[in-house]
C-alpha cells in the first residue's frame, strides 16, 4: 500500500473491530465515519460481492480520497453527511436495516496534519477545525465571538482543562486588540495562563474543546447512538472506538442504559415502567490496542473500543 494512503488513515484495531462486526459476510454494514477507508478496506477485503457497505463523512476531501483507494469494490455506496443521518444513507443505498455500525470517533491522521485545518498545535495554523469546509462556525468564530462564560464552558465540559477561566480570560482582552485567527496566538495565550509542566496537555484539551464544539460532536455522538438502534438488524451490532474520555463516557452510559433502561424506583419490586432492553454488551466491555500495534501507529494508544448487540 503507498505510503500517501497510510499517511491519511491508519486503521485502529482494525482486526479486533472485523473480529466482533463481521457477523454476515453477505450483510449490511454502515461506516459513519469513514476517513481515508482503512477500516472500510479491511472489512471490504472479507465481504462477499453481495454485501453492501455504506460509507458516510462529513468531510468531501475524505470521500474523494478514500473513494479513489476503494475502487476496486463495487459494492460501497457513498454518503456525505452526518453520521447521525443513518436513515438517509441507508435509503440512498436502498436498504432497510444493517447487521453492523462502526463509528470511528478519531480525527483522521491527514486532518490532523493539514495546515489549512488547525486540527493540531503547530505554530502558522489558521484556526478553523471544520471537518465539513460547507459549516460556518469555525475555531476562529468560537474565539472571537464567545464571551467569557462561554468559552469557559467549552475549554472545561469539552477540553477538561483546570485554568479554563484564566484562559477564556486571556483570549477576551487578548482579542480586543487583535483578532485572533492563528495558532500561535492561541498558543501564547495559553503559555500565559498554564505553568510549564502542564504546558503540552493544555494546548491538547483546548484545541480539543475547540473541535470539539465547531463540529458538534458530542451531540451529533448521542444522536447517532439512538439512531444506529433504528437502523440495526436484531443480532445487529454497533462497535464504537473513541479517543478521549468524554466520548467514551457516552458510549459505556447508551450500552449500560440499554441494557437496563428500567426507570422504576428501587424500592418497587418489580418493573412497572415497561421499558425493555435493546443491547447487550459484548465482553470485556472495553478492548484496547495491543503493544505491537502502538508501536505501529503511537495514536492507537489513547483508543478505547466498545461493542454493542441489538436484542
């Protein structure tokens, strides 16, 4: 494989995800988050010709690429959107219910290491972080237009940061003398709040929290868990890999809430609410990636994989 296809998307724990989705080689699969393909390679390589599997992103540049290196199979549709638009990928591709759902939540290695995206902390990085270019918000807008109790609620629920008040500070009265629109800027704002050691996480939590609300992730996550169980044939399952810890809370909260979906006072013996569960979990509960392949690809190491089934 050429070395400009590894560079855009290398794919995370791509057997341990095959070993637990692939149920039905003649099946139904949707990848929400389809990237630069390598995980759609991988599952395409061992699904009949009569399988058909439904790619959605939101980012046109990741459809172009990853439709240039699947070529050779015919039985991919495309679909740029939201993941959470399940219902309207599935039309497109004229079928009714799945038999798997993957939704790899990590930013792809090619929009992290695009200048023109300011995904990362490099000095000279326009701040605009949309993976869709057709949005409007951008990182810049978020900077420049939120007040201070805003972009304090942003860096803290998003980016976990502990000086999120110093810096949204910082970036209100650095902003009324210049806009801010680079990375640099940001990044010395940050120096200015952050003793030293706590430096490099920092700039990670707050870059972060950006992307993080210029493209709705978390809601549009919660969205899209609730409608995979739509779209999801019994026995189906929904294998979700995330990257940082509010994601993964998310995720571990749906499959833990439907598998018990009781809402009924424990004091009542018995359920009276009638709400009955829609998932099990698939053990372990959480699966990570292996020495060997971090040492392959050093971003596997913060990915958390989880697997749900429909009953």
């Amino acid at each position: 494989m050429a070395n400009n296809v590894d560079a855009y998307h290398v794919p995370v724990m791509a057997q341990e995800i095959c070993d637990r989705l692939l149920i039905n080689p003649d099946g139904n699969y949707l990848d929400g988050t389809l990237g630069g393909g390598g995980h759609a390679e991988f599952f395409l390589e061992k699904l009949n010709p009569s399988a058909c599997y439904i790619a959605i992103d939101r980012d046109s540049e990741a459809l172009a690429f990853a439709a240039q290196r699947l070529k050779r199979f015919s039985n991919i549709v495309y679909y740029q959107g939201l993941f959470s638009e399940m219902d309207a990928a599935l039309q497109k591709a004229g079928v009714e219910s799945v038999d798997g759902i993957l939704l790899d939540l990590g930013v792809s290695s090619h929009q992290i290491d695009s200048d023109g995206r300011g995904f990362a902390f490099r000095p000279g990085v326009l701040l605009d972080m949309r993976m869709d270019m057709e949005d409007v918000l951008t990182a810049t807008d978020v900077l420049n237009g939120y007040d201070v109790r805003e972009l304090t609620f942003v860096f803290k629920e998003y980016g976990e940061e502990r000086f999120s008040g110093r810096i949204a500070r910082e970036i209100v009265k650095r902003r009324s003398k210049e806009k801010i629109i680079i990375s640099n800027q940001l990044m010395e704002i940050i120096q200015r709040c952050v003793p030293g050691k706590f430096l490099t996480k920092s700039y990670a939590r707050i870059f972060q929290a950006l992307r993080i609300e210029v493209n709705r992730e978390l809601p549009i996550l919660k969205e899209a868990l609730e409608n995979a169980l739509l779209v999801l044939k019994p026995g189906g399952r929904i294998a979700v890999l995330s990257y940082h810890s509010l994601e993964d809370r998310i995720v571990k909260n749906f499959i833990r809430h439907q598998e018990n979906p009781c809402e009924c006072p424990p004091e009542i013996p018995y359920c009276v609410c009638g709400k009955k569960p829609q998932l099990r979990k698939l053990k372990p509960a959480l699966i990570t990636a292996g020495e060997d392949e971090i040492k392959l690809n050093p971003r596997a190491r913060s990915a958390k994989l989880r697997v749900g089934e429909k009953l």
